[in-house]
C-alpha cells in the first residue's frame, strides 16, 4: 500500500484541549486591538481550515459558524458575515482533507489559497450587498499571507502529535 507523505512519521492523536486552545489563542489573536486593516491575515480561519484539514470529526462546520458569529460580534461586522465565510471555508476544506494531505507543506499551503481568497471574496460580498465601501484592493493580499503562514501553522500545530524519534527492534514504528 502506497503511503502518504505526512505519513513518513506516524502522529499521536491531537488532544481536545490543545485543539481547543488554539483556536482559543487564534480567536484571541484576531481580537488583538491592531485596527482594521484590511490586508490583516485571519489567524482564527488559518487555525480552523488547519483543524479541518487534520480533525474533521472533532473540528467541523458548527464550530466554524460559532467562531463566525463570535468573530462578527466582536469585529460589530453585519451578523452572520463571517458565520457564513468560515462555514463556506470550513465546507470546501473538509471537502478536500483527504487529497491535501498527499502533497507538501509548500503544495498544501497553494491548494488552502483559493479557499481563503473565496472565504474573503464571501464576506467582501456580503458586505457590500449590506451596503458596506469598498475596503481596497490591499484586501486580496490576506489571502496570500495566509497561505503564506501555512506551512508555520502546519509545523506549530503538528509539534505536540509528533512521536518522539527512538525506534529500535522491538519498536520499529
């Protein structure tokens, strides 16, 4: 049987409570009072699609839509803004979990580039369709730095389900 690549090394299984602190933490990061700026990457979409990506039993489209409508409470966007971009992302990246987990770091974090240029194309639309300006074209480089931080997620995020390097031959994996 042909293995995947990320199955060079064989991971433990990621714990509920780390899971729960990093979106925590990504939530907590989106919330820092930097202003709005609109090329910001969105920490908290990063993490989730990350989750999506890894977990998509314990992390889905739910938890997507409560971080949306916490995220629209605090940033006072119109309500269901980001419930329906994380939703959307959370949907396409639980679509193509099992495919994107064959490539690289580097591959995966172009595969994540169109969803979230989609997810901040959605809430961009939503947002003018409720009569909202037009924020910019520095608007479309988020996505890019997201994609960007991709593989810095990856390797945080995998840290603590890594197996410590000692096989020997009793224990080959």
């Amino acid at each position: 049987m042909i293995m995947p690549r990320a199955a060079d090394q064989l991971l433990l299984p990621a714990k509920p409570w780390f899971i729960g602190f990093s979106l925590g933490v990504a939530l907590l990061l989106n919330m820092l009072p930097l202003g709005r700026e609109p090329m910001r990457p969105d920490m908290l979409a990063l993490v989730l699609v990350f989750w999506n990506v890894h977990q998509p039993r314990r992390v889905g489209m739910g938890w997507a839509f409560v971080f949306g409508l916490l995220t629209d409470v605090h940033q006072t966007a119109l309500l269901g803004q980001h419930a329906l971009a994380y939703s959307l992302l959370s949907f396409f990246a639980i679509t193509i979990h099992r495919r994107l987990l064959w490539f690289s770091t580097p591959t995966q974090a172009l595969h994540v580039l169109p969803l979230f240029a989609a997810a901040q194309g959605m809430a961009l639309l939503v947002r003018m369709v409720a009569g909202g300006s037009f924020p910019g074209w520095s608007l479309m480089a988020a996505p890019l730095i997201e994609a960007a931080l991709w593989p810095l997620v990856v390797h945080l995020l995998l840290a603590p389900q890594r197996r410590a390097p000692d096989p020997d031959e009793n224990r080959p994996l």
